[in-house]
C-alpha cells in the first residue's frame, strides 16, 4: 500500500515506514503529524485517485529530528569587472517516519 502526499508544497510517494526529509516543519521532535492533502491511494491494486484529494484519506508521521542539508555553494562573477561573489546556503528540514496510510 503506498500514497501520494503533498507535504509542505511537495509531493511524495510514501508507504508505511519510509523516512523521508521535508521542508522545515513547525513541529518539536517526537510529535505526531497528521497529512490530509492524499492525491491518490493504490491499496493492493485498488487506485483511488482524488478530485483532488481522496476523501477520508490520512497519512500519518512522526516527527524524528530538524536537520541541514548539504551547503550549496553560490558564486557570481562578471569577467573583467573585479566582481565577484561567493555565499553559501544550508536548507532547513524535517525528518519523519510515515506510520499510518489510512484510506
């Protein structure tokens, strides 16, 4: 059984006990976060597919950790001109672990 979720303005393909990294979460580590925007449930090979969303259709998480991502590097530079600028950035997100599909 899997679904797909919009999670944070992203979506993703998930099945009971994935972990996956979201966009920052205002959430503390260890509560229980409850997903309602399911675009589609496939239960054994039963597709439901939301118009939108699938009616009555959970997802359910568990928040594991806030962490960074990697650093990305951004470096502009016009030639000639003696400009040059270099700025890093580290994203923000979530860990959670999916613990219930409800459909």
């Amino acid at each position: 059984m899997f679904a797909i979720v919009t999670i944070a303005g992203q979506q993703f393909k998930v099945k009971e006990g994935d972990k996956l990294f979201v966009h920052r979460l205002a959430a503390q580590q260890g509560d229980t976060l409850t997903f309602s925007e399911v675009l589609l449930v496939d239960k054994d090979g039963k597709v439901q597919i939301g118009t939108p969303t699938v009616a009555n259709a959970k997802v359910e998480a568990k928040v594991l950790d806030h962490v960074k991502g990697d650093k990305v590097i951004v470096f502009k530079k016009k030639r000639r001109k003696g400009y040059r600028v270099k700025k890093g950035h580290r994203q923000q997100f979530t860990q959670i672990e999916v613990t219930a599909i409800q459909a």
